[in-house]
C-alpha cells in the first residue's frame, strides 16, 4: 500500500507538472502569434 501510494502520488505530481507545463506553452504559443 506505501509503495503503491507513493507511486499515484509521484504519478499526480508529474501529471499536474506536465499540464502546467503544458498551458503555459500552449498560452506562450497564442500569445506569440
């Protein structure tokens, strides 16, 4: 259960990383052109 819960912790942390990283190119890009 601890591996396991660190694992979807690490997995959340990633992923909401991942989404912000994201919108911030995606807003970078429209606000480029």
């Amino acid at each position: 259960m601890r591996i396991n819960g660190r694992f979807t912790l690490s997995n959340l942390n990633a992923g909401t990383a991942l989404a912000i990283s994201f919108l911030v190119a995606v807003r970078g890009d429209a606000s480029g052109r």
